[in-house]
C-alpha cells in the first residue's frame, strides 16, 4: 500500500442547549464521505497557527465568526477514500460564534450544508462522521 497522505485538521465542537452546530459533506469531501454530517473546520494550511485555521474555517462553513476556542482533544484516523489512504489528526476546540444564522459561505468546497442539529439524534437517525462521534465523546 502506497504511504499515506497527511492532513491536519482543526474542528469546532458548538453547542446550544441540546443542539451541535454540523456541516454536511459534499462530494468533494476528500476524507469522509459525503452526505455525513460533520463538525465545522478543515485543513490547516502550512505554517498557519491551528486557531486561525478554526476561525477561517469555521467561517467559511458556517458564515459565523468564532468568538472563543479551547483545546480539548487530539484524534488519529486512517481512512482510505477514492483510492487514497490518508492519516487525519484532528485537533478538537470546544468553541463560541457570535450570534446569527449559519449559511454556507466557501462556494464549491466540502460542505454543501450546516445546520444545528439535535444532540440525541446524532448517530441513530443521522449520519454523522467518525470525527463527530468522538466529538459526541468529548462534550
């Protein structure tokens, strides 16, 4: 098997009430599959600090602007999607956004929707990524 491709990933844990803010994946989702629903974040760009990834991500994908973020947890995972094996680390914030209505903002990327979903329905009814479940683990 060919070495695995490496992506660091910064993601957002926000919650209101019994409520988890998530993105749903596109069909250009690299990693996870498409249709799950996911938390908001992405790739950290090189030499980029983790926080600003957050930030840049959260507000590409949520059009919210992040308020305040805290490191909670770090997680590995290999995937293999589309023929190529990738190794993830996720970097996990528990976070805050001002307030407002969430809306796709980056046209084109890895999140065709977002909405702010039920914590108790999370993984029964609703498909949700391998990062939201551990996620569901750390709150």
């Amino acid at each position: 098997m060919e070495q695995p491709r490496i992506r660091v990933s910064a993601y957002a844990m926000i919650t209101a009430g019994d409520r988890l803010l998530l993105t749903r994946l596109s069909e250009s989702s690299p990693i996870f599959e498409p249709g799950e629903w996911h938390l908001p974040g992405g790739g950290i760009d090189p030499g980029e600090q983790p926080e600003d990834a957050l930030a840049r991500e959260v507000r590409e994908e949520t059009g919210l602007d992040l308020t305040s973020a805290r490191l909670v947890g770090v997680r590995s995972y290999a995937v293999v999607r589309l023929g190529v094996f990738w190794h993830l680390i996720g970097v996990f914030y528990t976070a805050e956004v001002a307030s407002g209505s969430p809306e796709v903002i980056e046209v084109d990327g890895t999140t065709d929707a977002v909405a702010w979903l039920p914590i108790p329905d999370l993984g029964g009814r609703v498909k949700i990524s391998p990062a939201v479940t551990d996620a569901l683990r750390m709150l």
